[in-house]
C-alpha cells in the first residue's frame, strides 16, 4: 500500500485548506484510515480517523473545524480543514491499517502499518 498526501501549503488564520491522500497497491480492501500531524518538538498525533472504530473520531482540538472523508471508489481520503488556527502548524501525514482496527485515535502512531511521506501546512497569524 501506498500513499501520498497533498493540498498543503500556508494560509493565514481562519482560512481554509483541503488535503487529499491517494492510496495505491495491490490490496484493494477497505482499511482503517487516518490523518495524523506532527508540529516541530511535538509527537506525532492522530486527529481524525475513519472506518477504524465504531464511528469517525476526531480530536478535540480539531473537532467542528476538520472533517475527513474518503472515496471508496478512488481510494482517496481527504481532509477539508476550517478556521485554520497557528497551531494547527505542522506537517501532516495520512496513514491506513486493516479495516475495524479499532479506535486509534489514543493508540501509538506504530499500530498504523502504512504511511505517506507528509504534506506541511503552515498558517500565519
């Protein structure tokens, strides 16, 4: 499996961006996908997930500003992101692993088995 992240890039505070991530490779199945940010110093974190637990999760710190969604057909994952804050600043990265894994979203990134190369989204106060 394969992905690769794109739509970064900066915007000033409030504004909008929209990332996509395409998944390519031999399994065509259904996986558990997520998006996931690292800002300079921090930990990775994952802030929005689907198809991995009972119901799209995201992270409070995100939560009525992103929302992901996906393309079964395509198998594409996308994130429309809101209100765009500063700290939203850092690089993000999209990531899959078997379909129903579970909720993620406090797990260590390691129970994801696939991962893009980032895309960086930097927004300017």
């Amino acid at each position: 499996v394969q992905l690769v992240e794109s739509g970064g890039g900066s915007v000033q505070a409030g504004g909008s961006l929209r990332l996509s991530c395409v998944r390519s490779g031999y399994n065509t199945g259904r996986y558990c996908m997520s998006w996931f940010r690292q800002a300079p110093g921090k930990e990775r974190e994952a802030f929005a997930s689907i198809d991995c637990g009972d119901t799209t999760r995201y992270a409070d710190s995100v939560k009525g500003r992103f929302t992901i969604s996906k393309d079964d057909a395509k198998k594409n994952l996308y994130l429309e992101m809101n209100s765009l804050k500063p700290e939203d600043t850092a690089m993000y990265y999209c990531a899959a692993a078997p379909y129903g894994v579970g909720d993620i979203m406090s797990e260590h990134p390691d129970v994801m088995n696939y991962w893009g190369q980032g895309t960086q989204v930097t927004v300017s106060s």
